[in-house]
C-alpha cells in the first residue's frame, strides 16, 4: 500500500516506487527532481523529504510529518526565490545550515525548489556541500530539465524525472481530495494542461475562469492592428496589476521586518549600513515584480498556445481531444477563418514571444509583434 504522504503525486507511479525504495535503504544524498511545469516537481521532493524524516515511511499523521507538511519541520529547508535568481547569500546560508546536525529528524534535508535560477556564484558555492556532503545532509534539488543545472552539479546528483500527469488523474483527485463538481474538475485538468496547481485554482476559483475564457476570446477579435496593441496592451496591464497585488503585501511585511531588524522605528532614525539595506531589499523586491508579471504572461501565452493547438486539430480533422472545449465555438470560427499554414504561424509566435520575453524583451512590444502575426 502507498504511503499517504505521496498522495498528491499524480501519474508519478514509477517516481513513487524510486522514492519509497530510497527510504527503505536505497539511499544517496543528492537528487535532481525534473519535470515540466505543474507535473509536480517540488511536492515530489517534499514528499520524499517528509518520508525521509518519517519513523513509518510517510504516514502522514505524525508529528514530523504534519510538521513537514506545515513547513516547520526544523531538518527541512526549503530554498527558494519569488525573484529572478538565486544569489550566492543565499546559496551559503543554505551551505552553512547543511554543515548542521539534525536536531530531530534523521537527516538534514535542503530543497532547492528553483535550481535553474542559481546564479552561477551561487552554484558554485554549493558544489563544494554537494561533493562532500555532511554525514546526514541529503540535498534535493528541483528544476525543468537536467540542462537547466550546471554540469558539475548535476553530475553528483540521482536524477528523477517526472512526467505531465493525464488531465483524468488531474481530475479525479480534485473531485476526490478537494470537494470539487466531477464535470468542473475535469474541465479545469484539461485547461491547465497537466498543472496540478494551475488546475486546482481554476476550479476553485470562478474569476480565474472568466479571465481565462477572456483571454481566449482575444483571437477571434483580433481585426486589425489597433485590436493587436488594444489586446497586447490589456495582457501587459494585467500582469502587472497581479502582480502589483501580490507583491504589495509581501513588500510591506519585508519593509517592516527590516526596519524592525535594524531597529528603525524604535531609534526615530537610520542607522548606518541601513541604507545599503534597504537598497538590496528594494532591488530584489524589484526584481521579484518583474518575474511575477512575467509568469502570468507566460500563463496567458501558455492558454494562447492551447486555443491554436484546438484550432489546428480541427483544421486537420484529428481525432484529438479539445483543451479548450468550453469555448469550441470561437474555436470553429477561427479554424473557418484561418488557414492550417496561419495557425502553424500563430503558434510560432507565440512561441517566439516567449522566448522573447526569457531573453528580457519589453513585454508590451513583444507581445504586440505577436499578435500582429496572429492576422496573417
């Protein structure tokens, strides 16, 4: 019987069984976790670190397992960015807390959620942990792809691969485990095509279906060159207000965990080196802005990319099922209008704009050449 803290891996079966024979004994202390977006990467290396730490395996109910749950587990570190990269301080903090001995569990166990975003200073600071490690330190390292993490380290490290999880397991667990109508989760699983995450918020959340649905009406609306900015204009806004709205909270509470640290607002004044502070923190909050806005326009480019994918299936006359079914009808307007050779050419800029936007282009400008290319 699989234990209950791999519960939430999805279509991960051949993962789940290299994972479990790594607790019974088959152990070393480094791992690669990869795996397209959504499919799971990081729940599946805070499920082998909790099971890790279990007495049982991962039973899911005792106390170093509700704690690793709630991420208070004291031999559990999670290293992670909300910016576009991972500095060096932080890479030593993280080489520093795994030089310690366990306090509780049976290893010293540090999660690097975002490995592809190491700079290349702080990579080469955790090499030296990662060769040698400290008996008991297990590192579990997570990324999109094997290429994604410099050689040196990833040579030292057991590679686990997971798959895209199929939209019917997607489904069936957020009926079973989250409550949700049967026919809402199976609409979401297809929407977020094999994002588990992605998937959940879309049935939980009715706004993030509208905005969804709106963004996939923008094609067929698409008439000339003034609807291409009007639309790329509304996507760049968009983001930036989300992420205006997530940041702005995460800002305050970091500002005044600052002020508090250098004990600003007791002193009624700035201490010196306070200044160089609050330069970095601004900087990276900046920065982390920057990457959250750009995230929800990749998630709009992704839904983009699914709505000419339906369309060309239908094109093709393919027995393929829809992604998009619940908006079939723009879908048929837009395979009548367009031409399968149109299509092929809308998808490639969409993919064009996302590796336009990796290579830091300006949003807006980027995304008003691509859906100028959506007219043919």
């Amino acid at each position: 019987m699989t234990a209950p803290v791999w519960a939430e891996l999805v279509g991960q079966d051949d993962v789940v069984a290299t994972l479990g024979s790594a607790v019974a004994g088959q152990m070393t202390h480094a791992w690669l976790f990869t795996g397209p977006p959504g499919s799971g990467r990081s729940n599946a290396a805070i499920a082998f670190a909790t099971a890790l730490q279990c007495e049982n395996g991962g039973c899911g109910t005792c106390r170093s397992c509700v704690t690793a749950a709630a991420g208070s587990h004291p031999d559990i570190a999670v290293i992670n960015t909300d910016g576009l990269s991972i500095g060096v301080d932080a890479a030593r903090d993280a080489v520093r807390r795994a030089a310690l001995h366990p306090s509780q569990g049976r290893y010293q166990i540090l999660v690097v959620e975002d490995a592809d975003r190491l700079t290349d200073q702080a990579a080469n600071a955790l090499l030296k942990a990662i060769e040698e490690p400290a008996p008991g330190t297990v590192w579990l390292l997570c990324a999109p792809a094997v290429e994604d993490v410099i050689m040196t380290i990833r040579s030292r490290c057991r590679p686990v691969l997971l798959r895209t999880p199929p939209a019917s397991a997607i489904a069936q667990l957020l009926h079973e485990r989250d409550g949700i109508e049967l026919d809402v989760a199976r609409r979401a699983a297809a929407a977020a095509q094999g994002h588990i995450g992605r998937a959940r918020g879309l049935a939980r959340d009715p706004d993030a279906r509208r905005r969804r649905a709106e963004i996939l009406s923008l094609p067929v609306g698409l008439r000339g060159l003034g609807d291409c900015f009007r639309a790329a204009q509304r996507i760049d806004q968009e983001a930036t207000a989300r992420a205006k709205e997530r940041c702005d909270v995460l800002d305050a509470r970091e500002l005044s965990n600052l002020q508090e640290s250098w004990g600003v607002e007791e002193r009624g004044r700035r201490p010196a080196g306070y200044a160089g502070a609050l330069s970095s923190l601004t900087k990276e909050q900046e920065r982390r802005r920057k990457r959250m806005a750009r995230d929800a326009i990749d998630g709009v480019l992704l839904d983009l990319l699914s709505f000419q994918r339906d369309v060309l299936t239908l094109q093709l006359g393919t027995d393929a099922e829809a992604i998009n079914a619940d908006v079939a009808d723009d879908i048929a307007t837009m395979a009548a209008r367009t031409t399968p050779e149109g299509t092929l050419g809308s998808i490639d800029a969409i993919v064009a704009c996302r590796d336009a936007l990796q290579a830091n282009a300006a949003p807006q400008l980027a995304l008003e050449h691509m859906m100028s290319r959506f007219l043919g």
